[in-house]
C-alpha cells in the first residue's frame, strides 16, 4: 500500500465520504452571520474549500467567491464541479499561513475558513500566524470567519471510530484516535481506487475555546465580535464540540 500526503488519493471519494454534510445549510448560516455584521459584504474568500460544496452554496447565495486550498487534488475536483455547474469561482492553491498574491488587491470583505481546515495546523503559533495572515487578506472593516473543533468533539465523536465502506467504484476503511494529553488527532485512510490501496494519514489538533482566546488576544489587529457553538447563536457551553469565531479587522 502507497501511503500519499493528505487530500491525495482522498479527493477523489471527499464528496462521497462527506455526502452526509448540509453545505446549503452552512452556507445560509454563514450569510446569516456576514449579514449580522457587515450587510454589504460580497467578496468572500474560503480557505480550505477542499472539493468547492461550501463555495458553490455560498456563490448561490450571491457572494462573489474566491476559493483557497492547500490541495491540488481538491481543487482539480472543485474545477470539474464548477465547469458542470457553470460557477465563476476563483479557484487558487495556496495555504492559509502564506500569502495569497491572486487576492492581494481585492478588497476582501470576508475571509472564512471552516470545517476543521484549522485544526490542521498542529503548533498553537502556526494557528496564530494562519489567523494573523487571514486578517491581512481582508480589508479594513472586513470579517475574519472560523471554526474550530474542540477536544470534547474527539474525545466523544471520533475517538476509537472506525467504518468501512465498499460502493462500486471503491474502498475505504477509516481509523481515527486521540491522544488527550497532546491533543493530537489521527486519522488514517485506506483508499482502494482504481486498481490500487493508498494509504493518508491525517493528523490534526483539537483547540479548546481558552486556547483560542489566548491566541486571539496576541492579535490586536482583530476585533473579537463573537464565539458560539457552531451552527447556533449560543455561548459555548463547557462541552462544545465545535466553536465559531466572528472577528473584523479594524478600520473600514
Ligand atoms: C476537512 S477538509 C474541508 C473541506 C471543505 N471546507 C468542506 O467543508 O468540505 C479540510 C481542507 O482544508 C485544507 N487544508 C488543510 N490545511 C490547509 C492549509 N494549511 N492551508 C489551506 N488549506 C488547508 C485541506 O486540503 C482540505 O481540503
């Protein structure tokens, strides 16, 4: 078995895997929290927009949509989806702690990335850096977007969870586990597609809501607008398993 980065050999079965996940439904919670804070916002950019659902909702919503991944393989999905769809999506491989030059005189009025693209970075100061360089993309006055998914998520959903999967056209076996103390997350994926088993091991880092504030107040150049549960209008409570956070840049 050939063991490939993450999103290699996954990009090609991302949307099956995931075909339990309510994008439009996202997508109208988003605009409802862009809504709540900057009415007039249109351009929005999404890192991490892995295979584009997320971004095409949000396009018919009528945001003007630039999306960002890390990923080639993911995008090479995103671009065959918007070519069926007729989407005007900007699609542009570059990561979320990097500059991004496509961008660099758009006037971004949201930048967002959602669905664990975060818990990726797994040193507390490459978050930190990610976020910092989210807030440069976006204009002054502009929104910064993001969730995160808490060790209590791990420790109750996906620790020691493992499915297997066979439709026609592949396999796929999925591990996960967590180790509390580092709060590291594991994932590793057994692929077989087209004649061959691929190996991806994925490997994230759950950040509790104190972490992330702490990060948050080493960035002065953000205004902290909110933290709820996800997909709620709620405070977090103490055993929240995913957090939003609403931030603007100053100025504008
Ligand atoms: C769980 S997937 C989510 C994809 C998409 N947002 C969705 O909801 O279907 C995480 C995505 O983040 C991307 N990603 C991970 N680390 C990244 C980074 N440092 N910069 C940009 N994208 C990253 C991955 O390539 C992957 O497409």
């Amino acid at each position: 078995m050939r063991t490939v980065p993450p999103y290699t050999v996954l990009a090609g079965i991302y949307d099956y895997v995931m075909r339990h996940v309510p994008y439009e439904a996202w997508a109208v919670y988003v605009a409802t929290v862009v809504e709540r804070y900057m009415p007039e916002a249109r351009r929005l950019l999404e890192f991490g927009c892995g295979t584009g659902s997320l971004a095409f909702s949000l396009e018919a919503l009528g945001y003007e949509v630039w999306g960002a991944d890390s990923s080639e393989a993911m995008l090479r999905v995103a671009c065959k989806k918007a070519d069926l769809r007729g989407s005007a999506i900007r699609w542009i491989e570059a990561d979320v702690r990097g500059p991004v030059e496509q961008v660099a005189d758009r006037n971004l009025d949201v930048v967002l990335m959602l669905h664990d693209g975060l818990n990726y970075l797994l040193d507390p100061a490459e978050l930190e850096g990610a976020i910092r360089n989210m807030a440069r993309l976006v204009r002054p006055g502009g929104l910064v977007i993001f969730d995160i998914s808490t060790p209590e998520n791990s420790r109750r959903n996906l620790h020691d969870f493992e499915e297997e999967v066979e439709t026609a056209d592949f396999r796929y076996r999925r591990r996960n586990d967590f180790d509390p103390q580092t709060r590291l997350h594991r994932t590793i994926f057994e692929v077989y597609l087209e004649g061959s088993w691929w190996r991806e091991e994925h490997r994230e880092r759950a950040y509790s809501q104190q972490e992330i504030d702490t990060i948050l107040s080493r960035i002065p150049e953000l205004e902290h607008l909110a933290t709820w549960e996800e997909f709620t209008y709620r405070r977090p409570r103490r055993d929240a398993e995913r957090l939003l956070y609403v931030m603007r840049r100053w100025g504008g």
